[in-house]
C-alpha cells in the first residue's frame, strides 16, 4: 500500500489567487517552509478547494502562517520544449496559525477541512 500524504507548517509568499471553475471555489499560493538555516527554505505550491478555499480566501494574505495537511499531486503538460511536470499539493485540510514571535510560539486557530475530494 502507497501513502501520499504530507504535513507543512509555513507562510503564505504571496496573496491568496482565487478562481471558480464549474461552481467550485479554488485558491492556490504558496508558502516558504523553513529548514535548519536561513538558506535551507522550501516554497511550496498549494491548491485548496470549496469550502475550505472560501476560507482561506477570507482569512489568508502574504506572511499568514498555515499548516497544511493535504497531498502531492503532479501536473503533467506538453510545451515546445518538451514535456514538463511540477509538484503540488492538493491540500484538504488548513489550519490558520497565529504567531507570538514574544514567546516564539504558534497557536492553532479552528482547523478549516475539506473530506470530499474535488474530482
């Protein structure tokens, strides 16, 4: 059996990018994921749908702090160059976090979940 899922703590690079596409809400940005030094950061395409994108859509800017519980799903697509791929995640659950940057801690705020899929 496969497993395919994948947990972030980071914050959003960018304002959220919503659209709506056959009735369904869909946010996608980005967040910067910290590594042990300054030059060891991850960014991290996320794509959030219904009523967790609204959500998001609601609450989140540039520099809000997000856990995001969710998956890898690879795009796939055909250029003049040749084929070409990236790596997202197709995120079903987020947890806006607030940061105390006094005390270096982050505290949960309601967790926003999606359980149905997409497609």
């Amino acid at each position: 059996m496969d497993i395919n899922t994948v947990t972030l703590i980071g914050r959003l690079t960018r304002d959220v990018e919503s659209k709506e596409i056959d009735g369904k809400s869909i946010v996608e940005f980005s967040i910067a994921v910290g590594g042990y030094s300054k030059d060891d950061v991850s960014f991290v395409d996320i794509t959030v749908f219904d009523k967790v994108a609204e959500a998001c859509s609601n609450n989140l800017k540039q520099g809000s702090r997000v856990c995001i519980n969710g998956k890898l799903k690879q795009e796939r697509w055909k250029t003049d160059a040749g084929n070409r791929s990236r790596i997202k995640i197709r995120a079903h659950q987020v947890q806006f976090l607030s940061w105390d940057k006094k005390d270096d801690i982050a505290t949960p705020d309601p967790i926003v979940e999606n359980n149905s899929s997409p497609f």
